[in-house]
C-alpha cells in the first residue's frame, strides 16, 4: 500500500531553512553585523576628518543617516570612545575626540613598545603569502600618496593591523588596534600635507627585515619608523628639564642667585 501524499509532503520551509538553503547569514546575525558596519563607518569618517575633532556627534542624526537605531549607534560610539576617537561626556553627548600634543606623545610612546614587540614576534615568521599581502597593500599606500591625505593616514595605520594581525596573539591585536586608532587621529590633525609619503618606503623595509628574519634588525626599524611618523607629525620629542634650568635667565635678568 502505497503511502499517502500527506504522510511524503515536504515540510513547508521556515524562514531559517531558507537562509541557511540560500547561504544567507540567519537573521539574529544581523544586529551584530549593522552594529559593526556603524562602528567602521564612524571610524573612517573620524580618521579621514569628514567628522573634524571636536564636532557634536548627536545618536539621532546619526542612527538616521546610517538607516539604525540609536541603541546601535550608541553601541559604536562606545566602542569608538574606547579606542580615544570620540569623547562621552555625561549630559553632554559625543564628540570626535581633539587630543592634545602631550596626549599625542603618550599614545606613540606607549605604541612604539607595542610594535617592537609585534616585529620581534614576526620577525623569521612572516610566510612568503603573508608579506605579498602586505606587499599589495604598500601599493595602495602609493596610489594614494599626494591625491589624498586622509585616505594615506587610514591606509599607513591598516599596515600596521595587517602586521599585527599576522602574530596571531589576540591580546596584542586589540591593543595595537586601540592605539593605532588614536594614532590615525593625532595625523589627521597634527600630520603636515603628505607627511606619509616617506612611511611607504619605510614599511618596505620592515617587511624585507621581517622576512630575513633578524628579530633586533626589525624591532629596530619598528621603532626608528615610528620615531619618523612623530617627527613628520611635527610632535615635538618631550624634553624633561629641571624647573631651576627654565628659571635661570629670569633669575639672572632679576640679579637672583642661587642659594
């Protein structure tokens, strides 16, 4: 006896079923994924100076540009002010962050002993697949090299994801990505007109020293190339001088003497 239709019929597909026949990502993914697409847009925008330092950022105008909810905008600003791009201020809204020159000097300070350490850990590591990645990458670093200013300082800060991003160590991922976040924006507003255009050449050279596989040659390099960024930043090196030294001509002019 053959069996009845109704005991054979396909079951009718649920909205799940569907996604997953049509590879579609399922639905509950989604909120996490516009919230992260909020969060990069921010981001870029920031970094190329579309938002300039200090501008209000206001989670309604916002959430309607970007087609979201407040709550996934808030969500990026979060994650933004973490990363010292925008500035939470209670009853007082975001805003784009303004570092000053000492917080300037702080962040690279603190960034230049993280990098060391990413190139001394890949340093006789980086596989040959891994620096023609970075190597395609330097060429759009050259593309944009006197054609756009932000789009250079967003690319040189990417090169340096990339290089972290292939030790492997999670930890050492997020902080450089923090750091480097703040970096960006201390070179959109501190940087002169193409001040990344001897970076290029200079993360050249750190991917043959990586490659040779000298861990001291490459941390060396690290640390001179970041030294450079600073130095085309027009970031003045921070000089600690002794109060009696900075009163000296005055005391003299006033026929002072030390005691």
């Amino acid at each position: 006896m053959r069996p009845s239709s109704r005991n054979v019929r396909n079951p009718k597909p649920t909205a799940k079923s569907r996604a997953d026949e049509a590879g579609a990502a399922p639905q509950a993914s989604q909120p996490g994924q516009r919230a992260l697409s909020v969060y990069r847009a921010l981001r870029k925008a920031i970094i190329e100076q579309a938002l300039s330092p200090g501008m209000k950022l206001p989670e309604d105008a916002i959430g309607d540009r970007l087609g979201v909810s407040r709550t996934l905008v808030r969500e990026a600003l979060g994650r933004l002010s973490i990363e010292g791009l925008v500035e939470l201020k209670p009853n007082r809204g975001a805003s784009v962050a303004y570092p000053t020159l000492e917080e300037a000097r702080d962040v690279f300070d603190v960034r230049r002993g993280l990098e060391r350490l990413v190139a001394e850990m890949l340093a006789g590591r980086l596989t040959r697949a891994q620096a023609d990645q970075l190597e395609r990458h330097v060429r759009m670093e050259e593309a944009a090299l006197g054609r756009d200013g932000p789009e250079s300082i967003r690319l040189a800060g990417e090169f340096h994801i990339k290089l972290v991003e292939m030790t492997g160590n999670a930890l050492l991922v997020r902080y450089v990505e923090e750091v480097s976040s703040r970096c960006s924006l201390i070179l959109a507003i501190y940087g002169r007109p193409h001040s990344s255009e001897c970076a290029v050449s200079e993360h050249r050279q750190l991917i043959d020293a990586l490659l040779k596989g000298d861990s001291r040659q490459a941390a060396d390099l690290m640390d001179h190339h970041l030294q450079a960024v600073v130095s085309r930043a027009l970031i003045a090196p921070r000089v600690d001088r002794d109060i009696r030294d900075l009163l000296g001509p005055y005391a003299a002019s006033e026929g002072l003497s030390p005691t």
